[in-house]
C-alpha cells in the first residue's frame, strides 16, 4: 500500500518541492494552501509526471474551523493513512525594530506559524494516533535557533516551533509518533517576495551574492528524515548553505 504525505503550503517553495519529490518516491499526496489556482498547477505538473493520487485542499491555517473541516473531509477509502504530516505553511511579514513593527503582520506570523501549525496537528493526530504510528515533521528555521536584528516576532514564532517540535515529541511518545523539525537558513522561494510585500527589487536582494539552498535540498532533507527505519527518530536537523554559518552569520 502507497504511503501518504499531507503538506501545508504546497502551493510555492519549500513545500512544492516536498510535494514533487515524494510524489517520485512513491507517496499519494494531500497538498494544502489558499491559492487555489498556484496549488492546481502544482498538481498539474506532478500529475504530468509521475501517477499519484492527489488530494487538494483549499483552506486557510489561521482558521481552526476551516482546518477540521478540511482534514475530517479526507475520503478514508482513497488516503486509509497519514503516514506524514509536514507543517510547512509559513510566513515573514515585515522586518524592522520592534517599536515600529506592524500589528497586522505579527497577528498573522503568529496565527499561521504558530496556531496554524498546532491546529493542523490537532487535526491529524487522532489518524496517526488510530494507525499507531505517524511522522510529524516542522519546518522551523535558522530563526528559531538564533536571533536576528529586526527579525523579532519572526524568529519568536519559529522559537515557538522549536519549543513544539520538543514537546510534541514527549506528549506523543506513547503513540508510535515520531516528530521531527527541519530548519532550513536561507532558501530561495517566495518567502522574501511574501516578506517585503511583492517588492521583487529587495527580495532578490535578499540571495545576491551568495548560493541560498534551494527549496530541493530542503526537500532532500525532508526524505531522509521520513525514509529513515521505524525504529530511528531525528528530532531536528538545521541545514544551510555553505555561505552561512547561523541566522546571523551570512558571507556575501
Ligand atoms: P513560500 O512563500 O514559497 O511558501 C509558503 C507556503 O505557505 C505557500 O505555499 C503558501 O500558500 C503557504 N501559506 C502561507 N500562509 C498560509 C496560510 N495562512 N494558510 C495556508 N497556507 C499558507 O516560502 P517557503 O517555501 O520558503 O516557506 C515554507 C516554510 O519554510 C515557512 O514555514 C517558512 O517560514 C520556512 N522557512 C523558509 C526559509 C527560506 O529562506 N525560504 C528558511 C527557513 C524556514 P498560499 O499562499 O497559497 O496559501
Ligand atoms: C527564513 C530564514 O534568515 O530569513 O526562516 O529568517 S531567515
């Protein structure tokens, strides 16, 4: 029986990439976001390529209601199991001090990086806790390592990641669940033209310079830690690209 993999943010980066490569390996896929028309062409491209079952679902993270209802309308018969669970939507909004920072942007990093992330794990837990095995995985960040300047509210929602990521593994211990995070440091996807608001200028300015990782080697990542034997956990990796060191240490 084919494996299944659910990812948020399927629609752009990290995510997409996740999508295309398991779907190489094999996996039946549910593929999640809120650009209804990004996620179809997703689908298109994996559909063209390899012959996978593909679920979509529309819905926003931030919303509890929307997430239980998208996760409980999943046909049972078509996807039996939720072999994994990566909770990649995620976001930057903003980077500037902390007194000018503004509080629509904060509400939404902590409502989809934070919230967003344990309701969609609320949401799965029962299956894998039925099947009696499971593998959650978090995309975390370099930022939830350490600190930057101007990153605050940022860096705190992926320290609040990292916190889960520990937690989650205890409190599912008993269940056969392994959880996992992969903390990627600078990858080029649209993060940063989603952080800077749509200025393509400053977004790319963002990779000059330097080889950022790319969203297939986070993707890599992500297979290993999900192909690893049943009796091995890795509770977290941080990867970056040769040029950086941490959050804060970047040569150009
Ligand atoms: P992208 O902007 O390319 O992808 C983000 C994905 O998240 C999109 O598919 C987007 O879909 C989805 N998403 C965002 N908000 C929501 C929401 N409220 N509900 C549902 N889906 C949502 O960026 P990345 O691929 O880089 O980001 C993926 C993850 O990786 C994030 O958690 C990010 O913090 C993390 N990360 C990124 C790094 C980088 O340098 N790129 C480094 C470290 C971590 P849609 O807009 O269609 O809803
Ligand atoms: C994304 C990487 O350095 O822009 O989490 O915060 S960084």
């Amino acid at each position: 029986m084919s494996k299944t993999i659910l990812i948020t943010g399927a629609s752009s980066g990290i995510g997409r990439s996740t999508a295309h490569l398991f779907a190489a390996k094999g996996y039946q896929l549910i593929l999640t976001a809120r650009r209804e028309d990004k996620l179809h062409q997703v689908i298109a491209e994996i559909q063209a390529r390899y012959p996978v079952d593909i679920l979509p679902l529309i819905f926003d993270v931030q919303d509890a209601r929307q997430v239980q209802e998208a996760i409980q309308s999943i046909p049972t018969e078509r996807f039996p199991t939720i072999d994994v669970l990566l909770n990649n939507a995620g976001l930057a909004l903003g980077m500037g001090p902390i007194d000018q920072g503004d509080l629509n942007d904060w509400d939404t990093m902590i409502d989809t990086n934070i919230k967003g992330l344990l309701y969609v794990t609320k949401a799965v837990v029962p299956t894998m806790k039925s099947q009696g095995y499971g593998h959650i995985i978090q995309i975390g960040s370099t930022a939830g390592k350490v600190v930057y300047q101007n990153g605050n509210v940022y860096c705190a929602t992926k320290h609040a990641v990292d916190a889960l990521n520990q937690s989650m593994r205890i409190d599912l211990l008993p269940y056969g669940i392994k959880v996992s995070a992969v903390n990627p440091g600078a990858c080029e996807t649209e993060f940063s033209l989603v952080r800077f608001k749509g200025d393509e200028n400053r977004a790319k300015s963002v990779y000059d310079g330097f080889q950022p990782l790319g969203p297939d080697d986070v993707a890599q990542t992500i297979l290993y830690l999900a192909e690893l034997p049943a009796h091995v956990c890795i509770n977290d990796v941080t990867l970056t690209c040769l040029d950086q060191a941490n959050a804060i240490y970047l040569q150009k």
